[in-house]
C-alpha cells in the first residue's frame, strides 16, 4: 500500500472541515449531558481545594446543570472556506500531478 500524498492528506482534510462547517452552521447550539457539564467544570473551574471550587463542585455534584454551547457564526463560515480551498488544492494537485 501506497504512502498517502499531501495532496490526498488535504483532500481529507478538506472535506471533514465541510463537514464540520456544515453542522456548525445547521445547529443553533448544543447541550452537554450532566457528566459532559461536570467534567468541563472541573477542568476549567478553578480548584477543588479553594472556597469557590468546592461550591460549585457541590452544586455540580447535586443539581442537573446542563451547559448549553452557541459556537460563532463565523466559524461555520470560516470551516466551508477554508474546507473549500483545502479540497479545491488537493484535487488541482492530483490534477496537475497527471
């Protein structure tokens, strides 16, 4: 098997960024189970061992929080562009490689 080209590496990698535009630009926002919620406080809250850390630990720990994420609009754009230069490369390059 052959060694994958930097042309068919771009052309990966172009059409998983259109995909991933495309869904940033479908959903309006996404909501994190409890543990999902539990786990990114706990990484960026600040530490367990400090007042403002055990409270919200207790109150991770007791209620159903649910953290709801609004990514940028702009990031689904920039994900189509960019996938769109990407894939146009690679092909242009397999292309001319001819």
């Amino acid at each position: 098997m052959n060694k994958p080209d930097a042309y068919q590496w771009s052309i990966f990698a172009g059409i998983v960024l259109l995909l991933i535009g495309v869904q940033l630009r479908l959903v309006d926002s996404y909501v994190l189970n409890p543990t999902a919620t539990g786990v990114l406080a706990r990484i960026t809250g600040p530490p367990a061992e400090s007042p403002q850390g055990s409270i919200r630990q207790l109150v991770v720990e007791t209620t159903s929080p649910k953290k709801q994420l609004r990514p940028w609009p702009w990031l689904g754009w920039a994900c189509l562009s960019l996938g769109t230069v990407l894939t146009s490369f690679g092909v242009m390059h397999k292309w001319r490689k001819k």
